[in-house]
C-alpha cells in the first residue's frame, strides 16, 4: 500500500508541475486540486481575463491523454453539452505538449 501511495504521490507531482506549466503559459492561476487518480490530476484554474473559472486535467501519460482528447474532440464536434439530463464539461483547450485538457465546470444540480 505504500508503494501504491508513494506512486500517486509521484504522479501528482509531476501532473501538477504540467498544470502549473500550462496556466502560466495561458494566463491562469491554479486556485485547488478537485481530484486525482492513476493518469493524472485535476485543478480548478481562474484566468485573469475570464470571469468563470476552468478545470485543467494534467495528464501523465499518452495514451490516456490522446484517447480522452479524442473524446473531448468527438463531443465538441457533435455539440454535445448533456447526456441524460447531465452536463458535460465543454472543451476550452488542449496542450499536447504538457498533456493537459481545460475544460468548463460541470456543477452537480440540486437534487
């Protein structure tokens, strides 16, 4: 189990060092981590010009990465914005370089 941790630790680092790397290269700030699992992370990002805010999920590796990007891609293509009466995060930005996706927050709705 402490392998396990340490390596998510890892991970973390190294997806947060690409997420800062993305918001200082487009003008944004990295305000929170909202998650993290075993591709990557996910932060809550505010620009200095936008008024709302963003979420930039910095990948780890490839292959994850390009097969969400692709994904992200196919939705943005057919206007998707819900499924089921679900929101669904809105592509802003792909860096293929730092592997990090930005995307619209998707708030929960009240039940």
């Amino acid at each position: 189990m402490a392998a396990v941790t340490a390596k998510l630790e890892t991970v973390a680092d190294i997806a947060l060092k690409n997420a800062g790397a993305y918001a200082a290269r487009y003008g944004l700030r990295i305000i929170e981590r909202l998650g993290f699992g075993i591709h990557g992370t996910v932060h809550v990002a505010e620009g200095k010009i936008k008024t709302e805010n963003s979420a930039v999920k910095a990948h780890i590796s490839a292959v994850p990465y390009l097969r969400e990007c692709a994904v992200y891609k196919r939705l943005k293509e057919a206007d998707v914005s819900e499924i089921l009466g679900f929101h669904v995060p809105q592509l802003i930005r792909i860096d293929d370089e730092l592997r990090v996706i930005e995307m619209t927050i998707s708030w929960a709705r009240n039940c």
